[in-house]
C-alpha cells in the first residue's frame, strides 16, 4: 500500500519535472518570436498563459533535481486581446487617440485680409465672416485692407487656431541711390547766356499772335479754335543779333499748371494784356505764378491799334495787384504794341535785352547737363519724345539723363522748326528722342554716367515712391479703424449697465444687418457711373483735363470713373478696356487709325476727338446728363372750383358728386386730377365720372359747369379746388460746372 502510494508520488514528481521543462521551451521559443517578429506577440502571450496556467507552483522541488525556484523564475503578466463579435480575437491592440493639436498660424504686423487667409489656408470670406458682429465696417474691407494686431489675433482665436509671431528676417537698408544735383559752378567760367522769357496772359489777349509777329510765323492760325493750348519753347533771334527764348503758356482757364511750369523755369514774364479788355481772371492768375516764381515782369499793353483801346484804365487796374509801371512811378516797364500790325514789337525785344542785362544772366557750358521738362509727348517715328530748357552744360548725342522716373540716351535733338541740332547749350529750347518712358512735364532733367546708373537712380525714384504711398495708406487705415474702434468704444459704453448676455443680444439685434450677405455676395451697386479713358497728344493736355475732372462735384447724380489716361494715339488696348467697363474713350488732339475706327464702330465703343478743350467738356457734360434719369414734372390743364356737393345712386350705392366751374384751362377726364384745400392736398387720382347737364363728356372748357365723382370716397366743400395735370418728363442736366 504505500509502496503504491510512492509510485503514484513519484510519478507525479516525474510529471511536473517533464512539464516544467516543456513549459521553459515554449516560453523561450514565445520570446524568440516576439523579438522576431512583434505581430505574433498576443499568440505567443497566450500560448504561455496556458502553458503557465498548469503549473503547480506551490509543490516543492526534490532535492535530487535541478528546479528553478519559484521566487526567482521570471514572470511576464500578459493581456489578453479583446474579443470581436465572433467570438475570436482580432489580433490587434487598440491604439490610444491623441488630443487634436490646433493649427499653428505665423502672424505678423499689418497684416492684409488676403495674406492672413492664406496664412490660415483659408479663403478672404472666412476672414470676413470671423468679424461678423465685431464693430469693424466690413463694407471698406478689401483683400489688400490692413488688419492691425488685435484683430488678426481675433480672428486666429474664432477661427480655432493659435497664432505665433513670424521670425523677423533682419531687413537691411537700402542704399540711397539717387542723383545728386552737382555744386554750383565756379564763377570763373561762368558765360552770359539769352533770357528765357515766358509770355502770359488771359485767354484770346494775342499772346501768340505777338510771338508770331517777333518770329514771322503763323502758329496761331494752326492752333485750333484759334487759342493757345499746348506750352511752346522758341528761340527768337532780334535784328539787333540778340537772342531770346521765349515760352508760349496758354491762356485758357483749363491750363493753369502750364502756365505756372512757365513761370518756375523763366528768367522774365511777358504779361500781356488786351488794351479794349483790361485785366482778366488769367491775367490776375499769371502775375500770381511770376510772383511766386520771383521773376520780373514787363507788361504789353496789346491791341492799342483797336479804337475802343484804353491802356492807361489797364495799368490803373494792375495797380489793384501790386504791379506799377514806370509812368505811375513804380518799376515795371509797360510798351503799348499791337501784335497783329506789328507796331513797337522792337522796342518790347529791346526792353527784354535791356533787363536782362541787368539781371547778368550767365551759366555753365561746360557743367553737367540739367534742365526742366516743359512738356512731352509720343511720337510715332520717334517714339517718346520730350522739349526741355537746357539750364546748365551743354546736351549732346550719347548723354544719360534721368527725369523723374523715366530716362534716356540721347539719340537725336532737334530744334523748334524739328531740325536737326547736334548739341544744345544753356537757355536752349530742344526737342530730346531716346526716351525709355515718357517723362512727365515739370520734371528736372540730371546726366548721369552711364546707363546702369540711370537704372539705378529710377529704381530708387520708384521704391520710394510705393514707400510713400504705403505709408498714406497706413495712416488712412489707422485713422478709420481708430474711428471704427472709438464707436465701438462708444456702444459698449452704452450698454455697460446690461449683463453680458443682454449686451450681446443688443449687439446682435444691431449688427445683424452686416450679415443680410456674405461679403463675396455683395449685389451691384445701383449708382449711376460714367467709365472715361483719356488720351492726349502731350503730357501737358492730360494734366490739364485731369485737374479739371478733379473739379467734378456732381457724384450723386452720376459717378466718374478714370479707367485710364495716356500720352497718344487712341489704340486697340483703349478700346478692350473700354468694351470691358462699358466706357467711352475721349481723345484730345489725337488720331486713332482706320483700323482702330471700324473696330470700335463695329463694337459699338463710343470714341470722341476733339481739338478744342471747352468742346471736349461740353459733350463730356451731355453725356453726364444722359446717363441722369428723367424728372417729372406737373403740367396744369386746367382748374375747377366745387360751388355745391350733391348724391346721387347708382345701383344699390350712393355716390358724392361735385358740381364744379371750369376756371381756367380745361378738365380732360383721361388726365390725372388732384384736389386741394386751401394749401393742403386732400386727394390724388383719375375721375369715374365727368358730366356736363346730365351728359358723360371727354372734357370741360373754361366757363363751363360739370359734375363728377372721383375714384374713391372724399368728402367735398365748396371753394375746393380741383386740378386737372398731366405728368412730362424732363430731361435732368449735371449740376457740374467745371469753370468754362
């Protein structure tokens, strides 16, 4: 019996001893795998567990064999997977979601709508919609509007983002590389040099006839209209061997800027004044500009030839202004001429040369070129093309010059009668071709060395400019959100004494019209406009007719709106801007080719030429006028007084009848009629009935008794007054005067 019982013992000794041993393989083969090969883990965990699971770990070990102890075995806790519908494990752990990170936006100052959005990876209309109810006028936001600090940091924060700032690059800056005007020149060689003399006056005075006269030529019967409107440079050469540059200034009220151009760059004023007409609103204009300029001025008395001439009233009328003649013991020297025959013209030269002399004219032939742009223009040969006053040194072939923003190698010169000159010393009246751009008139003339330095000196001219005009529209910007914010300021104060949810309910009830549309859903603006494109012959012309539509006061009425101007012919490219807007092109003193004409007639694009300037208004002003939508006005028929009221039945329903005399006029019944009581309008409409003694008539006369009723119920007393009127439509006119 026991024998037995120690087999049984032994056998089960023997049994553990083969299952741990088994147990160990599988486990090491298990972590084998695992290192291999990290998917065949939660098989290899449970093949162990089961393993494990049969131990029995609490029996000791015999003595004679080599057992592991329990306290030191290594034991690894394994997870099993979670089971699927099926009932098998899937053989995957479930991964643990991370927190959703928000996206990072790089900001930075003054910032613009559309640079944010793209910076968000947003479009402009989730900007737009993030400042809904914020006290922003988002109608003067655009995509290039500047946003300030606080609100693109309000927008990220909507938007559910979080911003940083952007790493500032270290900008470097730049080199100032423009011209400098050289010193003044050493006055040992310093030469005398002609005059430059500008002659100004009113409108229609003979300033040109009188430069016509002195240079034996006909160039105001080639103006057209028979008035000045371009400034002409000429040199004059007196019998005497003197010579005089003179510059012809319009006399126009539309060309003030050329007249003052004249007055900065002359030596003497030429004012001219009509002996029959006296001093005008140009005259008085004129001696304005040469006061400022602090050039000296002789007045020709013109016209003295004509019978009605009175030149002693026109130096009593220039007393008012400050300027004395020598005969009323001032300064100014006044010669009485007629321009047309000629008379004096020598004794005016001679005054000139006379003061001129005293003045010591002189400058620097030998210096580097300077000098003033008195007007450009495109020509079609030549392309741009400028007439300037040589200043300073002497213009030849090859000279770099730079003017404003444009600049130029000097291919060819050319005098006033277009001949060929081959260089152009100081006070001298030159055409210059090589133009790269077309310099604007006014603008100084500089030589530089060469042509990379040209390019240079126009690079900075432009950057800083754009600077410039970056920094007005920060200030514009700045200005309307800090009058945006003081309102702000202003409505929340308003609603200080509101709990916070009252105040955005308020806020929302008053903002609420901002989100009737998206800002990209904007409708059209109903307004009236006139798109125009502009051309001219020279730079001179377009200034003049910009200044005068920046008069333009009417935009009520109808909007203005410059598309484009330019120096030239009109072109194809005006025409597919003006198809685009719906425009009409206006050109002065320009030609547009035949195939340019049949395109736009084709078209159906408007393109009006004028050679006159007040011509060019006036139509300007007609067209303004037809885009106004007609005025109704009230045209009287005739007049009736109500003596007595009356009923009458018509069917089943009683009817007020008015028993009226015709006082004037006549009562017409298909007419509109109104009545009135003393100054009060009762009633408004059309007539049902209109008899006269028991008859249904068309109309009334003067004198004539009548009954009728009206279209609705209105209660009559006598002494009311019935009108009978028609409505006319009347053609409305632009309230813009723009001075001529």
């Amino acid at each position: 019996m026991w024998i037995a019982a120690m087999m049984t013992v032994r056998a089960l000794l023997l049994l553990e001893r083969a299952l741990c041993a088994r147990a160990a393989a599988v486990v090491g083969q298990v972590r084998a795998l695992r290192r291999e090969s990290p998917r065949l883990a939660p098989q290899g965990r449970a093949a162990s567990s089961r393993c494990l699971g049969l131990l029995p770990l609490s029996l000791p070990c015999p003595g004679a064999w080599s057992c592991t102890p329990a306290h030191s075995r290594h034991q690894t806790r394994l997870l099993a997977t979670k089971p699927t519908k099926s009932g098998k494990g899937s053989g995957k752990v479930a991964k643990l979601k991370r927190k959703q990170e928000k996206q990072e936006v790089e900001i930075k100052q003054y910032m613009t709508v559309s640079e944010l959005a793209q910076a968000m990876k947003k479009d402009t209309d989730h900007v737009f919609e993030a400042l809904l109810n914020t006290p922003l006028d988002l109608d003067s936001l655009g995509p290039d509007s500047v946003l300030t600090e606080v609100w693109v940091k309000e927008i990220v924060r909507k938007s559910g983002m979080k911003y940083k700032w952007a790493k500032l690059s270290e900008a470097k800056v730049r080199e100032n590389k423009d011209v400098e005007r050289p010193p003044p020149p050493d006055p040992a060689v310093l030469v005398s040099r002609p005059p430059v003399v500008t002659i100004m006056g009113h409108v229609d005075h003979g300033k040109t006839t009188l430069l016509d006269s002195l240079r034996k030529t006909q160039v105001a019967a080639m103006e057209a209209g028979g008035i000045t409107q371009h400034i002409g440079a000429f040199l004059v050469q007196l019998p005497s061997g003197e010579k005089i540059t003179f510059l012809d200034t319009p006399g126009h009220a539309a060309f003030s800027a050329m007249r003052e151009r004249g007055a900065m760059v002359t030596d003497i004023v030429v004012l001219v004044v009509a002996a029959d007409d006296g001093v005008m609103k140009q005259t008085i204009e004129s001696i304005q500009h040469a006061k400022k300029a602090k050039v000296p001025i002789i007045v020709a008395v013109n016209k003295c030839d004509k019978q009605e001439a009175e030149p002693s009233r026109v130096k009593q009328e220039l007393l008012a202004y400050d300027v004395v003649c020598e005969e009323l013991g001032g300064d100014v020297q006044a010669v009485h001429v007629s321009a047309l025959k000629g008379d004096n013209l020598l004794e005016l030269a001679e005054a000139t040369v006379t003061l001129a002399e005293v003045l010591e004219l002189t400058g620097d032939p030998k210096g580097p070129v300077e000098g003033t742009v008195i007007e450009s223009r495109t020509d079609k040969g030549k392309g741009p093309v400028t007439s300037a006053i040589i200043t300073r040194g002497t213009l030849r072939k090859g000279c770099t010059l730079v003017a404003g923003r444009a600049w130029a190698k000097v291919r060819f010169l050319f005098d006033e009668n277009g001949q060929a000159v081959s260089e152009a010393g100081p006070s001298s009246a030159v055409e210059i071709v090589g133009w790269k751009e077309l310099p604007s008139a006014g603008e100084e003339i500089l030589q530089v060395e060469s042509e990379h330095r040209a390019r240079e000196v126009v690079d900075w001219r432009v950057y800083v400019e754009e600077q410039e005009k970056l920094e007005q529209d920060s200030q514009v910007i700045r200005a309307k959100q800090q009058e945006h914010e003081e309102s702000y300021r202003k409505e929340r104060e308003s609603t200080a004494h509101l709990t916070w949810r009252q105040r955005r309910s308020a806020m929302y009830h008053s903002n609420r019209h901002l989100m009737a549309h998206r800002p990209s859903e904007k409708s059209d603006s109903q307004e009236l406009t006139l798109p125009l494109i502009i051309k001219g012959d020279v730079d001179g012309s377009v200034e003049a007719i910009l200044n005068l539509l920046e008069t333009y006061d009417a935009s009520e009425q109808c909007q203005l709106d410059i598309l484009h101007f330019g120096v030239g012919d009109i072109s194809e490219n005006d025409l597919n801007l003006a198809e685009t807007f719906s425009g009409t092109v206006y050109g002065f003193n320009v030609g547009a080719s035949r195939a340019v004409q049949q395109s736009a007639a084709r078209r159906g694009i408007p393109v009006k030429m004028h050679r006159v300037i007040y011509k060019l208004f006036d139509e300007l002003k007609e067209e303004l006028s037809s885009k106004l939508p007609p005025t109704l006005e009230e045209n009287v028929i005739g007049e009736a007084s109500v003596l007595a009221t009356f009923e009458v039945t018509e069917g089943k329903k009683k009817v007020t009848v008015a028993g009226c005399r015709v006082r004037k006029g006549l009562l017409d019944k298909k007419k509109k009629f109104k009545l009135t009581r003393g100054r009060d309008l009762l009633w408004e409409g059309s007539l049902t009935t209109l008899k006269h003694h028991k008859e249904a008539v068309q109309t009334v006369k003067t004198g004539m008794e009548c009954g009728l009723s009206l279209d609705q119920d209105q209660d009559f007393e006598p002494g009311d007054i019935i009108v009978c009127y028609e409505e006319v439509e009347k053609p409305q006119t632009i309230s813009w005067n723009p001075g001529f």
